[in-house]
C-alpha cells in the first residue's frame, strides 16, 4: 500500500482542480458552433452524464477516499485487478491522447498573444509548443503535490475563471451597445441548428436530427464533460476525505455547468457559426468584443491569463490517472520500474513514458498539414476509450451495492438499491450509446474521409483496449 500522506489538499483547492481537469474554455468554441441548440447538447450533457457520474464518483471516491487509487480501486473492488486495470489504463491513455488537443488550443492563445493569430494554423509551430510545454509541466509535477496543487487551482481561477467571467460580461457590454446577436442570424445552410421560413434562416432551440451522423455529436459533448472522477486519487490527502470529497464533486459539477452554458453563448452571440474554429475561436469573440470597445490591448493579457489556465489542465492530468496507473504497478500488474516514485512521491518512470508518447502524438500536427483536421481527429480518438471506462465505472456503483453492502459510504446515491440502479443505469445507458454513435462521423464538423474517420476511431478504441490484456497475460 502507497504511505499514508499528510493532508495537504482544501476542499476548495481540490474543487478547483476538478474544475481544471473538467472544464477547458476550448470546449466553448466547439459548442457554440451549434449556436442556439447548444442547450439542447449542454443539458443532454448534464442530465444524463455530468449528474450521474457526478453522483456515483461521489459515492464511490467517499467509499474509498482513505484508501487511493480512484477508479482502478473502486473496479477492482467491485469485479478484479484485471478489470480495474483496464479502467485506469483508459482513463489514463485517452488522457494521454488528448493532452496535444489541449496544448493545441494553448498554442493559439500564445499566437494570438504575439500579434500572430496566422501562427494557430501552423502545424510545426503547434507541434513543437505543445512537446515543450507538455515537458515544462511534467517537470512541475514531478516536484509534488503541493506545487502542482497550487498551479492548477490558482490556474483554473485565474485562467478559466476569470477569463470566462470576462467574457460574459464584455458580451453583456457588447448587447447593450446595440450590436446583434450572432445566433439570431444563422447560415441557411446548416439545416442542423436553423430552419428555413420563405428563404429566411431562424435559429432552431433543438437539433434537426435526421441520420446517426447528426446524433454522433453528442458523443463529442459527453467528452467535454468528462473527467469529474479523475480527482478520486487525490482524495486521501483531504483531511477528512470521505466526507469532503463528494461534496468536492457536487460543487465542481454546479460550476462547470454554469461556466460552459454562460460561456458558449457569450460566443455564439459574438461570432457566427461560420467564423467559429475549433482551436481559435474563442480568441476570436475576445478580439471582436475587445476592438469593439476600443480596449485591444486586453487581448494579451488575457491570453496569458487563458494559457496559464491551460498549464493548470494540464498539470491537473498528469497527476491524476497516472497516480492511478501507479496503483496498478504496486499490485504487481505492471513492471516493478514503473512503480517507482521520486522523494516528493511522485510516479517519475510513468510520466517519463507518458511524456514520450505524448512527444509522439504531438507530432501528427508536423505530418497533417491542415491544424483543425488534426485537432479533431486527435479528439475522435479519445471519445470511445473514456466511454469504456465510465462503463465500467457505473457497472462497479451498482456491483458494489450488493457485494459490499456494509461498506461505509459518507455519500450514497439517493434512493437505495432503486436509486443507484436509476442513476447508474441512466449513466450507462448514456455512455453506451455516445459511444456507439460515435464510430460514425459527425455531420457538424469537417472530418476529411468518412471511412477514414471510421477506421481511425475503431481501430484506435481497439488497438488500446487490447493492450492491457496483453499486458496482464500471466498476471494474477
């Protein structure tokens, strides 16, 4: 078992990192590009996976918050090692893939800070930023908790925060000039989120669904929420873990609700949905709202304020499955080098390993020459692995009402048996069917080749599914 810790993590502290792990103001140009029937995708969102798995990682990281280890424990405990296994190395490589989407979001913040937005768009300057920060922040890590508690929380603040609340109240500024509302006005083209009247585009409040490609999206907005259980391996340095970390879950859930909704109709109403782009659309409402005011010079000091919020997402991973990842070697599942820590208790092999592969990832913006088509594909790969691993997760919150009945939970889902099998169950059925839809392209953004996009997404979900098995062949 890892050494009893000294309690060093706030309840507040720790809100705040779940809040950097989860909610990323990249994600508020991706949803409002669906202008008005954001609310329609948001809600989905909240309802049937930011509740639930809210709820049940609640439960579970109360359960088991003395013990660490987060999702690796709580599957093990309810089905084997193996399979907990398998859960944390989801968890962890999904992780791994997507630290170059957000790295590549810092990497336009930074361009448009220079005065050289055009800098977003290429590809080497994206790889190489992405390499050399995602290194910077490994070093940061590897020098503890402490250090990497404070630049997350005090990165989600001033990075996230902060900047969100800005640009919600430019956007009120903005309206109260007179200027229209973006959304108000949407391309006649896109049949999904607007309607035709005598030639006259109107703005629709739920999607115009007509084929499984139009349904694939909401796959991609499960994965924006995803991530609220990520914190569990941090629960054991709360002082009083099981009754601080549920409620830890449940204000991080209510914030990063809150932010996404104001944020990305902060954007919808400054852009139209045709001027949107994935990795530098945000930075785009801020330099329309800033130049409308005449207050231009704003426009790097919030970038530095956004990219530092980005360093505090990326830190807030890098700690997170990988810790668990560190369980999983001290049971014996992985090799004997890869449990060893540092003198600050860090898993420095692991992150070395993660590092290199992320160095690998990064490199897909040196070959894809377009940066968006790369920063989506990228994503579509992450989708299906973090679906599995919810899964799991739900099915070990029901699982371990019946196998350990008497285990002390300082939070439980509501309702008894009735109650966890409603909401797990509702979160289950979610996750499987975002995830299912998921292997098929979304018609709201430019993926290139259908059957590329196919063959990328299944063969990535089955390539990383099938190498822990591997990996445990032989392993008790």
């Amino acid at each position: 078992m890892e050494p009893t810790k000294k309690p060093n993590i706030t309840t507040t502290r720790l809100v705040f990192m779940t809040g950097a792990a989860v909610f990323s103001l990249r994600g508020l140009s991706f949803m409002a590009i669906e202008e008005l029937t954001m609310f329609f995708y948001v809600l989905f969102g909240t309802i049937l996976f930011l509740i639930p798995a809210s709820m049940v990682s609640a439960e579970l990281g109360g359960a088991f918050g003395s013990t660490g280890g987060g999702v690796y424990t709580w599957v093990k405990e309810a089905f084997n090692k193996k399979t907990g296994f398998l859960s944390i190395w989801l968890q962890w490589i999904q992780n791994v893939v997507y630290y170059p989407i957000l790295l590549g979001f810092a990497a336009a913040i930074i361009a448009y800070m220079i005065g050289k937005p055009e800098l977003s768009n290429n590809g080497t300057y994206v790889g190489i930023f992405c390499i050399i920060v995602y290194w910077i922040s490994t070093f940061i890590t590897l020098n503890g908790s402490q250090l990497m508690s404070k630049i997350a929380s005090y990165g989600f603040l001033l990075g996230t925060v902060i900047p969100g609340c800005l640009l919600v109240i430019f956007t009120l500024l903005y309206i109260a000039m007179g200027n229209p509302l973006a959304f108000l006005h949407p391309s006649s083209v896109d049949t999904t989120s607007a309607y035709l009247i005598n030639g006259i585009a109107y703005p629709r409040w739920f999607p115009h669904i007509t084929s499984l490609d139009n349904v694939t999206f909401l796959a991609a907005v499960i994965l924006i929420f995803a991530g609220i259980e990520v914190q569990a391996v941090h629960a054991n340095e709360l002082k009083n873990p099981s009754k601080q970390f549920p409620k830890v879950l449940l204000l991080a859930a209510g914030l990063i609700f809150l932010l996404q909704i104001l944020g990305s109709l902060a954007v919808s109403i400054v852009l139209p949905e045709s001027k949107i782009t994935l990795q530098s659309g945000l930075m785009q409402a801020f330099e329309n709202l800033f130049n409308s005011m005449g207050v231009k010079w704003l426009l790097p000091v919030v970038c530095i304020l956004m990219a530092f919020g980005v360093l505090g997402s990326v830190i807030s991973w890098i700690a997170g499955p990988s810790r668990g990842l560190l369980w999983t070697a001290k049971d014996g599942l992985l090799p004997a080098s890869l449990a060893k820590v540092n003198k600050k208790g860090i898993q420095q092999n692991i992150l070395i390993i993660q590092g290199l592969i992320v160095t690998l990832l990064s490199s897909i913006y040196f070959i894809i020459p377009n940066v968006g088509v790369a920063f989506f594909l990228l994503g579509a790969l992450t989708i299906g692995l973090y679906l599995i691993m919810y899964m799991f997760m739900y099915a070990a919150g029901i699982k371990l009402r019946y196998s350990q009945p008497d285990l002390q939970r300082s939070f439980k889902v509501p309702g008894g048996l009735a109650g966890m099998w409603a909401i797990a169950g509702i979160g289950f059925l979610a996750v499987l069917f975002a995830f299912i839809v998921s292997f098929f392209p979304p018609s709201q953004l430019p993926v290139g080749s259908p059957m590329e996009y196919v063959c990328l997404v299944l063969g990535g979900t089955v390539l990383f599914t099938v190498l822990p098995f591997l990996i445990t062949i032989g392993k008790k």
